[in-house]
C-alpha cells in the first residue's frame, strides 16, 4: 500500500513540474529592454520564440547564428541616435550562415545606420507581419543568404534614393542569394522596392515565388518587377548585365496605352495574350469604347493576338467616345371615347310620351273653346 502511495505521489510531482518549468521557461524568453533582449537571444535553444513585451531601443547591431523566432507582440525596435558598434556591420539584426534562422513576427523596425534586417551567406530570415523604414543604407538585405516575404510593409528607406529589398553578395560570402515571395509586399514608394545590386561578388541570384503568395518578384530580360495579384507592375528596376537572375517563369511587360491611361502588366515570355486580357486592365468611362488595339499611336497596324510574345510590348488601344442616344417619346394614342354603359329605366320615353299627351289634350282644348264661341 505504502508502495502505491509513494508511486501516485512521485506522479503528482512529475506531473507539478511540468507544469511549473514552462513557466520559467517563458519567463526567460521575453524581452523589455536591449539587455533582455540580447539575453534571451543568447540563452534560447533552437527555434524558441522571444516574445517583446516593451517599446526596445538597440544601440548595437545583433548577431544571431541560430534558429530564433522574435515576436515583436506589435511593439517597436528603434535604432538609437547614440549607435555605439563601429564595427562594418551595422545591420539592426543579422542572420548569420548557415546556422542562422531568423523569423521576425509582429514587429516594427525603425531607424539605423545601416539595414533593417539582413541575412548573410546562407543564413535565413522570414518576415511575417514586419514593417521597417528608416534605415539608411536600406530596409533588408539578401547578403548571399536567404529572404522569405510572408507580410512586410516598407517605408522609406535610404538617403538619396529608396532602396526596400537588396539582393547583394559580399566579397566574403560564398553562398548566392535568394528571395522567396509567399504573402503580401507593400511599399510607401514603388522606387526600388526590389533591387539587384552591382558588385563584383554577385553573379547570380535565385527568385522563387509559392502559388500562395499575392504580390509577386519576377523577371524580365534586364528588370526584375514587383507585380500585385493581377500582375499589375507595381515596381521596376534594372539588373546589371554580369548579373544572371533564376525564377521559375521568365516574364515580358504589356504596355497598353489608352487616351492618358498607361497600364503595365506582365506576362509569360512565348505565350500569346488575348483582346479581353487587354481590355481587363482598361478602365472605361460609360460612352467610351474601344475600337480595336493597334502597334502604334496612329492606330495604322492592328497588333496581332496570335502571335507568342518574346520580348517587352506596347499595345494602343484605341477609344471612342459614344454618342449618347435620347429614347423618342411614346406617341399618344387618343383616348378612346367611353360608352355609356348605364342600364336604361325607360323614364325618359315615359317623359317624352307624357309632354306630347299634354300639348295634343291642350291643342284639343283650345279648338273646343273657339268652337263654342262660333
């Protein structure tokens, strides 16, 4: 009996335990301040979330080389005016080779030397509900390493010109960069929301896009191009020459002019696009019409749907304005007469007979009269 006892009793303990070291495990994995934070980044085993629990202001940039997951729980984590590192990195948060996971959730990122956000030959980072502006040299970096978009919204980044998502490759990394798009990129500016940059170091680069994601980074000959859902270009840049860019659709980009719309949008080199696809990203006013689609803007040549588009192409649609038409006026048929449909009594031949009665008894009389007095 005393045997059972001890063996429920040391199963309420173990099971007392269990309960009790999450706890501590969670309260060493939460952050108020640059010090808590960098703690519990270097006390986590792999792939433990950090969860922030204050506004945090880093004056140093911070270096992950393992699987950390940081949610910011809507907070922000602002670079401070008094940076302290004088060392070449001065990236907010780095992911660093091959070991290096790093996912942001739930978190904004403001103000810095250098980059929000980098991840460093062959490291990863994920960003999952993330804003960054502010930072000078530019919001993320692909520095030979992995970058996977789930929800990221860019401000404004850089000095004299935007610069949102770098793809680079440093004289010291060995691996070559890559982008995944699984989910949502918006930008305050659509100047160089994605860009390739030029160095020596980088040759090729890797763009990937899941059947899920809404906005996509494609390529065409020389550009790679942000486009929303429905292939609309919402931004453009140049890729160097030297420069070879692998994605899994090669793009060319339909310009259609129409009256002072310009509508861009993209579509898979060699294949033939439809009259209707054209006239889906043109918006008409109610007397508006068009007439055709032609290669020039004198509408002289009508462009041609049945052949493959093998390079970026312009389309000119033609409108006209139609003339509104006035309905005619309904011709008024004159009513028509309404018949009396109310039953006869008889009174009014009784009334008839009864006067002819009087005047034919009265003309009797009279005569009777004169006849007398004769």
């Amino acid at each position: 009996m005393n045997k059972t006892i001890k063996f429920i009793l040391f199963l309420v303990a173990i099971f007392a335990i269990s309960l009790i070291v999450p706890n501590f495990s969670k309260a060493a994995t939460t952050a108020t301040d640059e010090s808590s934070l960098l703690s519990a980044i270097s006390s986590v085993s792999d792939g433990e979330t950090i969860t922030l629990q204050n506004n945090i202001t880093v004056t140093a940039p911070i270096v992950i080389q393992k699987e950390v997951i940081i949610d910011g729980n809507g907070y922000t984590i602002t670079g401070s005016s008094d940076w302290t590192s004088t060392s070449g990195n001065q990236t907010m948060f780095t992911a660093q080779l091959s070991a290096g996971k790093l996912t942001l959730k739930n978190v904004n990122l403001q103000n810095g030397p250098k980059y929000g956000v980098q991840s460093y030959d062959g490291a990863t980072v994920i960003l999952n509900n993330v804003s960054i502006t502010g930072f000078r040299y530019g919001g993320v970096l692909a520095n030979g390493g992995n970058v996977e978009i789930i929800d990221l919204h860019l401000g404004y980044n850089g000095t004299t010109a935007n610069n949102g998502i770098e793809i680079a490759k440093g004289a010291s990394a060995t691996n070559n960069p890559t982008l995944t798009m699984n989910g949502v990129l918006t930008s305050d500016t659509t100047e160089n929301v994605v860009r390739v940059a030029e160095n020596d170091s980088l040759t090729e680069f890797t763009i990937t896009n899941t059947p899920n994601t809404t906005n996509k980074v494609v390529l065409t000959d020389n550009s790679i191009v942000l486009t929303d859902k429905n292939n609309n270009v919402v931004a453009e840049s140049s890729v160097p020459d030297k420069v070879t860019g692998n994605a899994d659709e090669q793009k060319v980009i339909v310009t259609v002019i129409a009256n002072e719309q310009e509508i861009r949008f993209t579509a898979n080199e060699g294949t033939m696009i439809t009259a209707d696809l054209v006239s889906s990203h043109i918006v008409l006013e109610d007397n508006e019409k068009i007439d055709g689609y032609y290669t020039s803007a004198d509408y002289t040549t009508e462009f041609n749907f049945n052949e493959a588009l093998n390079a970026d192409t312009t389309i000119y649609a033609k409108i006209s304005t139609v003339e509104a038409t006035v309905p005619e006026e309904p011709v008024q048929e004159p009513e028509p007469e309404v018949k009396d449909e109310t039953p006869k009594t008889g009174v009014e031949n009784y009334l008839g007979l009864a006067v002819l009665t009087i005047i034919l008894a009265l003309t009797i009389i009279v005569g009777m009269k004169r006849k007398e007095q004769n």
